[in-house]
C-alpha cells in the first residue's frame, strides 16, 4: 500500500466533519482508488458514499474533475411555457405548490419563469430545488431576517449551486450542513465583537469566512481581537486581519501554537546600559591624578 500523507489542514477539516465515512473514503481516495469502487471496497451503502462525498468536496478535499459551463445567458420563457409544464409536469407543479406555500402568497409570472430556470436550464432536479429554496430561507432566518429571501436572491444561490455541481439530494444536504454550520460561527463571532445592534456588512462577513477558511476557530479569533483592541483601542479590522494572516503564514492555527509562537517571537526588554565603576585598586590615569592633586592643593589654601 502505498504511504499516504494527509495535510495538517486536511487533518483539522476531518476532525470537524465528525464522521468516520468521511475519513474513510478521504484515506481511500487519497490511496489511488476511484469512487466508483468505494462502495464495495469500504462497505458502505450508496446513501452514505454519496454524502461523504459531498462531504469531502464541501471541505475542499475532493476535487470535480471537470465543471459543466453554463451557457451565459438563461433561456427566455414565455406565459405558454409555465403553462405547459404545469400541466404536463407532475414534479415541477408539486414544486411550484410547495414553494408558494413557504412564501405564503402565489408566485408572479418572472418568478415562476426563474423558478422553471432552475429545472430546466440548470438542470436541477425538483428535490434538489426544494432544498436550495429551504436553505436560503434558514440561511435568512440566521442572519436575523424575518423576511422570505427574494426569488432573485435564491436564484444567485442557484446558480452557486450550479457551478459547485451540486446536483443530488445528498449533495444539497451536505452543502447545507456546512454552509449553516459556518454561518452559525459567523454568528459567533459577531457576538464576540459585540456587535449586537445591526448585521454584518458584506466586507465583514467576508473577513470572517476567509478567517474561517483559514482554519482558525472562534478561540483563535478572539486571540487576535483582544490583542487588535489592547494595541488599537478598538475593533480594527484590517489590523485583526493582518494578525491571523500573520499566524496563518507562520501554519500557526491553534490557540497553543499561536501562544507559543508569540512567545517566541516576543522582543526581550532592552538591557539596561552598563556603568563603569571605579575600583579602589583600579589605576588612576594621568587626568584623574592632576584633578585630585587640584583638588587637594585648593583644600590646603583653604585650610
């Protein structure tokens, strides 16, 4: 067999999953061996060799071979179009009934025109659109809204989903665990920064799942925002930033690494100028006994 090296940070992100399957499968992959065997090789059934997949390629450890390439624009349906696959398909009139239910009001003309998009333009079957339209509503409800995300805004996730080939249920479930996982650490951290009175600005939001992507956890960042506050005064981000690039690039992820590396790295106080003292037995030079002979003379006049 041949010998397998895992990365330091493929160590932590399958740490994080929790799941036996997940490190399974990654060790198999990593070993050589295609996918397709893994199911009789590692004795797992379809269901759970699926979503450890898309568990692997949610955390980055498991690449597509090749990206389907969207066309650049999305086809332009018509009235008749929705018409017609209302009538004649089951699946998608299903789909158009649940989703009219979450919102709680009937879809407009554009809105079921962008929701047959999803189907029949980005290819995704009915089951994988109803996850998708959930996600995006908890996704919502986690930020603090109380508000149903627009069709618009689900359809720029739709389209995430589409370039991340996302395409089966397990897949979708996989892709949703992790996303409201990082969103609920988002969250996290906003409460640590005591941010407490509005949402996060995109820019902020976007420091803090690139921090997060880094590998570095609630107890690291807030490392790195005491020391941004006891040397700024405040909430600094660029400054936060610039110190867990820091440790990033020295492979300091861990709050003891990085305690540590400080240490390490602290500067020692500046030594204290040595004097010089004179000795009694030192020998006076030719200066010093002039002076005292001056000194001596004036002592004797003043006598």
């Amino acid at each position: 067999m041949p010998e397998i090296h895992i990365p330091e940070d493929a160590v932590r992100k399958l740490l994080g999953a929790k799941s036996p399957e997940v490190a399974l499968l990654y060790l198999y992959l990593q070993a050589g061996n295609e996918p397709d065997g893994a199911g009789a090789a590692l004795n797992l059934p379809a269901r759970k060799l699926d979503l450890a997949l898309a568990l692997l390629r949610q955390m980055g450890l498991y690449q597509v071979p090749e990206k389907r390439i969207l066309e650049p624009e999305r086809p332009v349906y018509t009235e008749e179009d929705i018409a017609r696959e209302m009538a004649h398909n089951q699946s998608f009139s299903a789909l158009v009934g649940e989703v009219q239910r979450r919102f709680g009001r009937i879809l407009s003309g554009e809105e079921l025109k962008i929701l047959l998009s999803f189907c029949n333009y980005l290819g995704m079957p009915t089951e994988v659109v109803g996850m998708l339209i959930t996600y995006c509503i908890q996704r919502a409800r986690a930020r603090g809204s109380v508000r149903v995300p627009s069709m618009r805004t689900i359809e720029k996730e739709a389209y995430r989903w589409a370039e991340e080939e996302i395409e089966t249920i397990e897949e979708a479930a996989a892709y949703m665990q992790a996303q409201l996982q990082r969103q609920s650490e988002v969250e996290q951290i906003r409460q640590l920064f005591q941010i407490r009175d509005r949402r996060l600005t995109p820019g902020e939001e976007k420091y803090i799942q690139n921090w997060l992507a880094m590998g570095f956890s609630k107890a690291e960042i807030q490392m790195a925002y005491e020391k941004t506050c006891l040397n700024t005064g405040s909430l600094k981000w660029a400054y936060l930033n610039s110190i867990l690039k820091s440790w990033d690039a020295q492979g300091l992820h861990q709050a003891s690494e990085i305690q540590a590396g400080d240490r390490g790295a602290e500067k020692k106080p500046a030594q204290k100028p040595i004097q010089k003292v004179q000795h009694h037995d030192d020998e006076l030079t030719q200066f010093e006994k002039d002076a005292i002979e001056k000194l001596m003379r004036k002592h004797r006049k003043g006598d």
